[in-house]
C-alpha cells in the first residue's frame, strides 16, 4: 500500500522529517501519540526528534523515532546564542520538513535558522513569520488536551491523517539490567504490592505537601503490607529524603536520582500504583500502564493531566484554579488548590485504583 498522500509536497520531498519536541519531560511524553502517528502516515521517512540532552535516552525507545540529536548546549542551555548556534548545526543536516511542537519563539527561529524548507507548528508568540505552515493552538481561547494539539500539526501536512493506536512505552533491556544493578546494589527487597511516590514538581506551586506524601507512604505500609519507592531526580534528593525519613522505619527507599528517565519508567513499570503530583514522572507511569493517581492542584487536567483508563486525578479546585504562573499570587490563602486536598481524599483514589501484578 502506497504511504498517505503529502498535501502540498511532493513524496520524495518527505524523506528527512526532523521534530522538535517539548523541554519538560511530562509535555515530552505526550509528544509520543505525535511520534507514532507521525510514522504511520510517513512510512517510509527517517524520523529524527530534537530534544534536551536528558530527553534523548527517553526518545531512542520511543515508537516511530528513527534518529535522535541532542541540542548542542555548549553555547548555553537556552537564549539567542544557543539558538543560532544549534540553527547552523541542523542546517548541514538538509531536512526536508519539521515540526516544532513548543510554542515558544525561539524554537520556531532555530528551524527558520536551520533552512528546512517546510516548518510546521503553532503560531504562538507571534512566530506565523517563521513557519511555512501554522495553526492557532486552540480556539476561541480554550487549550486542547495536549496530545490533540500536537496531533492537529498533520492535518496540516497529510490529508486525512491517521492517528497510531496507543501503544504502552518499553524502557528497554538496558534499563532493565540498570534497574536490576541498582535493586542489587541498594539492597532493595520490595515487598508487593509496590507504591512509587513521586514528591517533586516543575513548577513551585505544584507540589502537594512534603508531609502529606510522607503520610500517604506510611499508610501504604500499615494497611497493605507493601513498599514504597520515593523517585524524583537528582535535584529532588533533599525532599525525597524528607518524604522517605518521615514515612517511618522500614519498606520505604529513596532512589532520587538514580538513573537516567528510562530507568525512572522502568522503576514505575515494576510498580504496582504511581502516586504524585501532575508531573513529568505521572505521565511516564501513563506511557508504562502503571495506574496512577495524580494530584492536579493548579494545573487544568483537562489540558495536560494523565488520563483514563491508567489515571485518577485528584483535586479540589479554588476559585483560581486553572492557574498558570510558577509561584502563588495569592496573599488571602496562598497555594489553596494544594491545601485543600487531603490525605483522606487521596487514600480514597488510592483504594479505587486497578493494581496491577508487580512485574
């Protein structure tokens, strides 16, 4: 069967397809319906993701990746510098077509940069310059599920798109033998069933109480017997640790930091429930099959929250809700959105969760 037809572009134009993915690691995540979509409609092309140096690992064992480039931080992380130089570089790559699924301006100027002759994305930040081809991100002022949005950039390239049926996301053997080394080395035994918890959050106030993680583990061990494994990066080991200490004596370690993202998805596939904030690690937990229960806090699920069947979320929205600042505004009850959820209510999603068999 002959591959879908390119609107506007002739077929052997389409070969060397390059897509810049988000930075954070829950938006990246949702960027793999996009990826596995992509390749269904484009056979036949070398699919190439762009993306952050910590992002890479996580997409080489995405569906539908063929190649992936690390942006070249080595003229800074981020800003025009970092821009232009990363331009150039892709440049001598000759893509024919790309698609920026940020919406931020500088991504969209690192392709136009790059000279690749088709450039698709949304036009956010007065960016419809820089793009060949671009769409509003949502209408009449409403945000899209995530994925729906990333997904509507084919319609703008493939007539009548088809989107790839989901598939659950493998870590991989070499995660595997790494998880394995680190059960070994820490001398972690867990006991079925298996709570991962997940504390931190990207954004300041998206984070639930330290005290109140700490208190969900220790009732995970006192009503069902099992373990709990505390997991962030290497930048939440201090409030991990305050999570793992305060839980209680016994069934509960702290492995912040451990590993590369793969490992992180590997850890939560062995689990039997994930238990966090609305995070990037939440929807890893989704992409394994692992169900979950989400704290959504200011955040709008219905934009970038985990979903069904894998997921539950939990929330109790204020009147500010959905907020989307990094810190608290508010002067009268400052962070509410994450105050008025209590452990009870958690525990209550936690016993309607599907625990599925410890792996």
């Amino acid at each position: 069967m002959d591959p879908p037809a390119v609107a506007g572009l002739k077929k052997e134009m389409a070969q060397r397809i390059l897509v810049r993915v988000p930075n954070w690691v829950g938006d990246a995540v949702m960027a793999f319906p996009f990826l596995a979509s992509l390749k269904e409609n484009a056979p036949e092309a070398t699919i190439t993701v762009l993306c952050k140096r910590h992002l890479a690992p996580l997409f080489e064992r995405a569906h539908g990746v063929n190649r992936v480039i690390p942006l070249d931080d080595s003229r800074g992380a981020r800003g025009w510098r970092s821009v232009i130089h990363n331009g150039s570089i892709l440049r001598k790559e000759k893509f024919d077509l790309a698609f920026c699924l940020p919406t931020s301006f500088g991504s969209a100027l690192m392709l136009w940069r790059a000279r690749i002759p088709r450039r698709v994305g949304h036009s956010a930040e007065s960016r419809g310059l820089l793009l060949t081809n671009s769409i509003a991100y949502g209408k009449d002022g409403t945000r899209p599920f995530r994925p729906d949005g990333f997904l509507a950039l084919l319609d703008l390239v493939f007539s009548n798109p088809v989107r790839a049926t989901s598939r659950l996301y493998d870590p991989g053997p070499v995660a595997r033998q790494e998880v394995d080394r680190i059960w070994r080395q820490s001398a972690i035994t867990p006991s079925p069933p298996t709570l991962v918890i997940a504390p931190a959050a990207a954004r300041r106030n998206g984070a639930w109480p330290a005290d109140r993680f700490a208190a969900v583990a220790g009732r995970w061990i006192a009503e069902r017997s099992g373990s709990v494994i505390v997991l962030g990066s290497h930048k939440d080991r201090a409030l991990c640790s305050t999570v793992a200490q305060s839980a209680g004596e016994g069934g509960v370690w702290n492995l912040a930091g451990a590993g590369s993202l793969t490992v992180a998805a590997e850890i939560i596939r062995r689990s039997n429930l994930f238990f966090g904030n609305q995070s990037g690690l939440g929807h890893l937990a989704t992409a394994v099959g692992t169900a979950s229960v989400i704290i959504s806090g200011p955040d709008d699920p219905d934009e970038t929250a985990p979903r069904p069947p894998y997921s539950q979320n939990v929330r109790r929205p204020p009147f500010c809700a959905p907020c989307y600042q990094n810190t608290c505004w508010r002067k009268d009850h400052p962070l509410e959105c994450q105050e008025n959820v209590t452990v009870d209510d958690v525990w209550a999603h936690i016993r309607r969760a599907p625990q599925a068999s410890a792996i």
